[in-house]
C-alpha cells in the first residue's frame, strides 16, 4: 500500500484518467473529489457488500452457450485464462 500525504487543494493522479483532490480537511475528517470515467465504479468501501449482493449471479459458460451476453463473458475469460 502507498501512503502518501496531501494538504488541501492537491491532487493524486492514477493512470491517465483519475484525479483525486484533497477538497477539504475538517477535524478527523477528509473530504475528496474524484474524478474518473463515467464507466468506472466509484464506490466507498462500506457499501461494497451491499453493491455486490445486489448483483445476479454470473452465468456459467460452456461451449453450448449463444446469447450475445455469456459469449462476451466467455470471451473475456478465455482471453484472460
């Protein structure tokens, strides 16, 4: 893990398209902007559990499989292995 300190008003960048600022310091509290790609989940780590319950389960894919969906799936996991 990276620890990196920031006084108000400074940024972190990862990669190419994501900005965190430093918005406010307030007591024990920070306040940060993020800037990011719309398609790109930005998401607080508490909620995390509740996001991931909330999603359907992956399909299994076989090499029966024709809907546009599972296909991409499968593809994407074939590229990956």
């Amino acid at each position: 893990m990276l620890v990196l300190s920031r006084k108000e008003a400074q940024r972190i960048r990862l990669g190419d398209s994501i900005v965190i600022t430093v918005v406010r310091l307030s007591g024990d509290k920070v306040r940060l902007g993020i800037q990011a790609p719309k398609e790109m989940l930005v998401l607080r780590d508490e909620l995390e559990p509740l996001e991931a319950a909330a999603k359907p389960p992956k399909a299994s894919c076989d090499s029966d499989c024709t809907k546009a969906a599972c296909t991409d799936e499968c593809n994407q996991l074939a590229r990956s292995a």
